[in-house]
C-alpha cells in the first residue's frame, strides 16, 4: 500500500479525482482559495523552467563532447532523428484526426472562475529560449575549451536542478493539478470533454505500435537481420517500462533482453543500451505532441499553427536528448518549448502535466523497446564498416 501512495501516477490520478469532486461541491468562496492556491504554484512552476532547461541541456551537450565518437555520433543522430520523425507523424494525425474527435469548442453554459485574491508574481531569471541558446553556447563553449571547471560546475548544477524538481517541482504537482482539474470541474469543462481523453489515450497508444513497427522494419532491412529475434525478447522490458514509467529504473532489464538476442552484437548492445535509454525517447514525445496538439484545440479552440508545430517537434528532439530518464522527465524538460512556442496558460500546462505523466507508462516502454531497433541498426552499421568488435568504443556516461 505504501509503495502504491508513493507512485506519481497514483497521486496525479488521486489529485484529479480529488479535483474534480470538490469542483462539483465549492462554494465561490473556497473556489477563491483554490485559484489563487493554483496561481502561486504556477508561478512556482514556471520560474523553474528556464533553470530545468540549462540544468538538462547544458551538462548533456558537455558530457556528449567528452565522449565524442563517431559510433557516438551515428548513434544521436539517429536517436534524434526517430524522436523527431515520431513527433512529425503525431503532428500529421494530430491535424488529420482531432479535428473530427468530440471535442466540444464551444464554452457556452461554464461557470467563470473568481478572481485570484492575491497575486504574488515570480519572473523568470530569462526568457525559455534564451536559456535554451544559453546552454547549447555554454555547453558547446565548454566541450571546445576542454574547460574541465565549467563542465564539473554545469554536472553540479544539474544534480541541484534534478533535486529541486524531484523535492519541490514532483510533490506539488499532484496538489497543482488537483487545484487545475478543480477549476475545470467548477467551471464545467470536464463533463464538456471526458470523450475525447479517452479518444486521445487510444490514439497515442496505437501510434506507438506503428512508430515501433516502423523503427523495427527499418531496423531489420537496413542491418539485413530478422528484427523479430530483437523484439520478441523485449517484453519483460515493456511491463517493466509500463510499471516504473521511467527509462532508468528499466535498463536493468532492458540490457538482459538485448543480450538474448542472437542478432545483436554484445559490444553494441553494453554501448547502445544505455545511451539510448537517456537520448531516445521517440514514444514521449509522440504522445507529448498529439496531446499538445488536443489540449490546444479543447482549451484554446483551435490547433497551433504548422509553422508552431514544425519548430516545436525540431526543438522537442533536442530537449529530449537532454532530458532525464524519470517519471514525466520529457514533459519536465520540454515545460519550457509548451509554455514558450505553444503559448499555452497556466491551465494548459497543468492538463498537459497530468495526462502526459498519467499516460506516459506507455509512452516509456515505447522507447525502452525502440531502443532495441536502435541498437540494431548500429549493429548493421558496425559490420557495414568493418568495425572489429570492441574495438575503439567509448562508454557512455549520460
């Protein structure tokens, strides 16, 4: 039981519950606390953004340089590129699909929220992309200078962000979210568009299925290996993923399923397995994109622009390489790209929040699987180019 009250599902999905109770009973005058409750804590949130971005990419772009390669190489940009071609097919459904879901534009009949009783503004230390451009400068800078100074002080810098995100930013979400899923109860907004939550987990899922059947065919025509001698090795990797909802806590078992495979070259399985469970994370940030995409069009009315969309997915494949392998860590280390390029509110970000790290299960074993179709594909390319085993690689440290 107490292993169960610790898991951040559960309690997103009990603040929701809790939320969405007490938005039906409130009376304005506690409503009135709620919001203002809700105010502070995205405040909150939000000034923490600029400080993830740097304490994720910057140290990434340092730890990348002092382990430079050309298998390494070979194997972000291929991470990379999965990651984004993901997001461009969830784009592509997204605009092809949610126009025609039972999404309810119209907001005739809701309650409107009482004012926020005191306001207490927190700014931001710099703008989101600042702190994006910062830290790829500062991090490349460092990597160049070989400016051993910089990079320990960037990797202490990351493990006080991670603290501040995992014993302030984590345990208030469950009550940031209870106070935004309250508000919406209130207001009469859930009852609008509980259908299409439905429709979008299903849809994500299923798009998840087709993105690893086409990692896995590629995987298999490219490398001239049967891909089913990796992937039907990989379930024990998947419920686990789908258990923990994070990438880290599953490597364990994801390396012991690689290393069954008969395909599979060992050095390249002890070498790709870790890195792409940190860099690849091509199931996150499809879900991530469709659901953004869906919150936009229920809250907002309508779905963001192409242009909006094609710079979001560019730039969600380079926060995801740089995000780390926790629960909800795509959606922690992207706030800055949804609050940023798709101008989304304090109430957008907040349902992003909760469907994205209730979902996100699924989103988690998606990579951890794509890894293996990764991995694969460096197999192909180490034979291709003649490259003896073990020789000449480096060990990952991200």
């Amino acid at each position: 039981m107490k292993k169960l009250l610790n898991s951040l599902p559960f309690r997103l999905l009990l603040g929701i519950v809790v939320g969405v109770l007490l938005g039906q009973v409130f009376p304005l005058g506690a409503m009135k606390v709620v919001v203002t409750l809700q105010y502070i804590m995205g405040q909150l949130i939000t000034f923490c953004v600029p400080l993830i971005v740097i304490g994720f990419i910057a140290p990434s772009i340092t730890r990348l340089g002092k382990n430079a390669s050309r298998l390494l190489g070979v194997a972000i940009v291929i991470a990379y590129t999965s990651s984004v071609c993901a997001a461009f097919m969830s784009t592509g459904a997204g605009y092809a699909l949610i126009p025609h879901l039972s999404i309810d534009t119209e907001v005739a009949g809701l309650r409107e929220l009482p004012e926020v009783v005191f306001e207490l503004n927190i700014p931001q230390i710099m703008s989101v992309m600042s702190a994006l451009v910062l830290s790829v400068l500062v991090g490349l800078a460092a990597t160049w200078t070989n400016s051993k100074l910089t990079c320990d002080l960037l990797g202490e810098f990351q493990n006080i962000v991670l603290s501040v995100v995992s014993k302030i930013i984590i345990p208030i979400l469950p009550f940031y979210i209870a106070a935004t899923f309250c508000n919406l109860s209130y207001e009469g907004m859930i009852t609008h568009q509980l259908p299409a939550f439905v429709q979008i987990i299903l849809i994500v899922m299923a798009g998840h299925y087709i993105w690893l059947a086409v990692l896995y065919l590629l995987a298999g025509a490219y490398s001239g290996k049967n891909p089913w001698e990796v992937l039907r090795h990989y379930g024990p990797a998947y419920l686990t993923a789908v258990g923990t909802m994070s990438s880290a806590a599953t490597l364990a078992v994801a390396l012991d399923c690689a290393r069954k495979s008969k395909v599979l070259r060992k050095d390249m399985v002890s070498f790709g397995i870790p890195l792409f469970a940190n860099i690849h994370l091509c199931g996150s940030v499809l879900t991530e994109v469709f659901f953004c995409m869906t919150i936009s069009k229920i809250l907002y009315g309508e779905l963001p622009g192409v242009g909006t969309m094609i710079l979001f997915c560019v730039l969600l494949g380079i926060f995801a390489i740089g995000a780390p392998g926790v629960p909800g860590g795509t959606v922690m280390a992207s706030l800055g790209l949804i609050t940023g390029v798709l101008m989304f509110d304090d109430a957008g970000t907040a349902l992003m929040l909760a469907i994205f790290a209730l979902q996100d299960s699924f989103g988690t074993a998606c990579n951890i699987t794509g890894d293996g179709a990764l991995t694969l594909m460096l197999t192909g390319y180490v034979k291709k180019h003649h490259i003896q085993e073990n020789g000449n690689l480096e060990s990952p440290i991200l």
